[in-house]
C-alpha cells in the first residue's frame, strides 16, 4: 500500500521541470552570455536555500492515460535567503519561448506576488522576456480577442507599501515585463545582454516608421540616464551584488525597523579633508562623493537612482545604522534641480518614508534649473512635486548645509516647517537667489542714475558681502548651529540614535502609497 510509484512519478516531472527548454535551448541561450532562471536563482541567494513552488506547472501530453511529454511554465519562483533573510525570488526562463505570456501560466507570477505580500517577504524578479500577451498567434487559438488585464497587479502595486521589491532587467523586456521592472524600489540593468522597451523594434517600425534594433531603441546607453532604471551594470554577477546590497538596508517589511549592522567604523571620526572640501571660490563646485565617504560608515554608501544627475540619492549607514541620503551634486549642471533630479529625490523621499529609514539631506542647492529647455520640460512641476513629497515625509531628518541654499530648490531641500535637525557649514551661502544673480536687478534704478555705474555696482557688492556672512544668519537666530565640518560624523551618528528611537511609533503601511 505504499505511495512509492506516486513518489517516482513526482521526481520524474520535477526532473523533466528542471530540463527547462532542453539542452539544444539552454546551450544556446548560455553562449549570448546570459545564465539560465535555475542558475540566476542559486547565484543570487545563499547556497541550499531555494525552496521552489509551482514546479509541476506546465504543458503536458498523454499518451494511453501515460505522461509522454512535459514542458514547464515559463516562470519559476519560490523562498529563500539572501544573508540569511527570508525572501521571495521569481525568474523568467527564456530558454521556454523567449519568456513569453502562451507558455506560461498566470497564476505562478500572481503567486508569488501574493506570497510576498502575505508573508511580508521582500521580493526580487529577474526578468527576462516580454511576460504580457504572447504572440497575436494565441488569438487565432482561442477564437477571440479579450480586455487586458495585468495579471496580479493589485498585488504589485500593493507590494510597493509593504514590502521592498527588487527587480533585474536580465534580457530583452518590453510590455508587461518591462512595466514588471520598473515596479519596484530599485532596478538594474545587465548592458552586454539587456535591453528594455514599452515595445519591441516590430512594433515600434509600425507605430512611428523608425527602423530601431533592440540595443537602439532600448539598450543600455539609452537607460543610463532615462530614468527607466536605477543602476546599469557589467555583468549578472554585478547585479547579484547590487541587489544583495540594496537589501541590506531595508527592512524585511513595513512593520519592522531597518536592520541595525555591527560597526567598526569609530563615531569620533573627524575627517580632516572635510576642513578643506569647499573651495573658497564660490565659482569652484564641491565634490560631494568624497564628502559622503567622509561622512558616513566607511564602505557603506551605496548609490540609487543613479540618472539622477544633479542629485545624488543613496543608502548608508551611520555608526551601522541605515539611512536614505540625498545630497546635491554641483559638477552635475550646477547641482540644480532637474526634471531627473526631482524625479531621483521624489523616489528616495519615499522609499524612506515606506520603510522607516531615517534621512540625511547634504545641502548645496542653487535652485530650480532655469533657461527655455527647463521651461518646455515643466521642470517647475517636477520640482515642486519633489517638494511636496519631502513635506508629506514624517521621518526623522537631519540637514547639513554645506553651501547653498537658494529659492524654492534650497527651500524644499528639507521640511521648512517642521523640526529638522540641522547644521551648517561655515561655507553657507543662502537667500532668495545668489547676491550675484539679483543685484542689477535690485539696484537698477540707483545704478542707472549714477555717474558711475560700475563703482557703485562693486560698493553695493562689498556692503552685501558683508550681509551674507552664515554668522549673521546665526545672530538672527536664522539657523541653529555652525559647525566645524570635521564635527559633522559625530554629531549625525548622535543623531541616528536618537532617529532609531522614535522609529517603533512610525511602523506600518505609508500614509500614500510608494510612486514607482
């Protein structure tokens, strides 16, 4: 009465399962360079931890009431770990046609979006194919056309306010995989072998005429800096990496604290470079990379959004302690604020704000970009939009302003109006708009009358000199402290302490939800 035959009859279809798209498709798809779904999995997560759901879903042929061929779904999912972490892993396999939507089964990628949400598990897609319709060949088979409908969006949309969501750009993507990858909190792009695109070359030649190969119309150069993805990488290896060190950071969900890391960096470090990291010329911009270096855990700063451009968003730690980063970057245009930068800002804002991370914001903002190119791209809207998400954020914030602070740009850096933990550097530089871009305009009238224009232009500059000194601004009681740069480590890994207790009454769902 044993079910020993019932037994042999499972390992034979798991073992058909592993076989994937057979040996003659998984040979080829390794020479472009590309590993399979079963070996992107174990590479990613720590070793003998993967447990596989679904496996037995597919395409079967019976012959006499006997299995005669087995073809799995498409897609393969499950649990494991990542330094010991629980998560959720899914994978396209496009050894089994291409990854696309007529071999697979719906309910497998509705699933694990599912398990990740009921578990709180965060969850990672590797994708690798186009996920969505198929080939208009499933519409002869089934007779009729239908209404789309994503299949477990709900999920994914939801999964964006409980739990992080991680996705690589493994191949060729476009329709419902491409939208699968830019659902999540952060994504990377492998540049050898993927390209990603709302729609393929066919389509696109159809739709607008453009004769495009993949690499053309989605390839790495392009996604660099669109803001399609966080991070383009070298290799799968690469992105492995980028996604076990996202994780780090983040909570395994939004009703937990972020992971606290042992620390060997001391709190008293005092960089002496930070003494000298703002040149005196105001014409002379600051490099802000060494400054985070400087500033926070060695080794810990790890870049987001990395299109941003003038603004730099990161993850790092303080004394071990996770925290978002954003930090003006002034050899990038200036520092100002783009359409790309606001953008950059908008998704750390919320990605702390959805997992209770702790912000640092390192202030050298002359403001929002200006001229006719910023105007047609409604830069002003962008930017606003980034301002209105750093008011509705209630994490603990700390601001070092390093340089300048200007205009709605400077104003919306931080909260205004709401306790921020803030300091300044002897360099700061702050007002309306920059005493050298307003003074014309605010004396014209005295310099038109004037029997010597250009002397009292330079009499006016020396007065407001003077005036704009950050020690008037402390008289006033307009910022709190000034402080050696050099205290700045000490003083922030003071801070984070202080941010991490109050973190336990924040924890839950965001107050909206995350913007992909």
């Amino acid at each position: 009465m044993s079910w020993q035959p019932e037994i042999d009859e499972l390992r034979k279809r798991e073992n058909l399962a592993r076989e994937m798209g057979g040996a003659e498709k998984v040979a080829k798809h390794r020479s472009h360079g590309k590993l399979t779904v079963r070996d992107r999995i174990a590479a990613l997560l720590d070793p003998g931890t993967f447990h596989e759901s679904g496996m037995l879903a597919g395409k079967a042929e019976y012959e006499n009431g006997a299995l005669k061929s087995f073809v799995a779904a498409n897609f393969v999912y499950g649990t494991g770990r990542i330094d010991k972490r629980k998560v959720v892993v899914g994978g396209d396999d496009f050894t089994i046609r291409g990854g696309a939507a007529d071999a697979s089964i719906k309910g497998k990628q509705i699933h694990a979006e599912q398990m990740a949400n009921g578990l709180r598990l965060p969850i990672v897609r590797l994708v690798d194919g186009t996920g969505g319709g198929g080939s208009v060949k499933i519409l002869e088979r089934s007779g009729a056309t239908y209404v789309p409908a994503n299949p477990a969006w709900n999920y994914v949309v939801d999964n964006l306010s409980v739990v992080p969501v991680v996705a690589a750009c493994m191949g060729s993507v476009a329709g419902l995989g491409a939208a699968r990858v830019v659902m999540s909190h952060f994504s990377v792009m492998i540049e050898p072998t993927a390209q990603l695109f709302t729609a393929g070359p066919p389509v696109v030649k159809f739709a607008t005429g453009e004769n495009l190969t993949k690499e053309e119309l989605g390839g790495a150069k392009i996604h660099r800096k669109s803001g399609v993805v966080d991070a383009v990488v070298a290799s799968e290896q690469d992105a492995f990496v980028c996604i076990r060190g996202f994780l780090s950071y983040l909570p395994s969900n939004v009703y937990q604290v972020p992971p606290v890391a042992p620390a060997d960096d001391p709190v008293d470090r005092k960089e002496e470079s930070l003494l000298n990291a703002v040149p005196r010329n105001r014409r002379q911009p600051v490099r802000i990379r060494p400054i985070l270096s400087a500033i926070f855990d060695r080794d810990s700063v790890f870049e987001l959004a990395r299109y941003g451009g003038p603004i730099v968003t990161a993850l790092a730690r303080l004394d071990g302690h996770p925290v978002g980063v954003i930090a003006s970057d002034p050899y990038v245009g200036g520092g100002v604020l783009t359409v790309e930068a606001a953008d950059a800002m908008i998704r750390m804002v919320d990605l702390c704000q959805t997992f209770h991370l702790p912000m640092v914001v390192l202030t050298d903002q002359p403001g929002i970009a200006v001229g006719t190119l910023a105007e047609r791209r409604a830069t002003i809207r962008y930017a606003a939009r980034a301002v209105a998400a750093v008011y509705q954020a209630t994490v603990p914030t700390a601001e070092i302003i390093i340089r300048r602070c200007f205009g709605v740009g400077g104003a919306g850096m931080t909260n205004r109006h709401s306790y921020v933990q803030r300091y300044a550097w002897p360099s700061g530089d702050w007002g309306s708009l920059p005493i050298e871009g307003g003074l014309e305009a605010a004396y014209r009238s005295e310099l038109e009358a004037s029997d010597d224009p250009q002397a009292l232009l330079e009499e006016i500059r020396g007065r407001l000199e003077a005036v704009r000194s950050p020690f008037r601004t402390a008289e006033a009681f307009g910022v709190e402290e000034i402080i050696d740069p050099r205290e700045t480590r000490p003083l922030l890994c003071e801070w984070v302490r202080d941010a991490y207790a109050l973190l336990p009454s924040q924890l839950g769902r965001p107050a909206h939800g995350t913007r992909p």
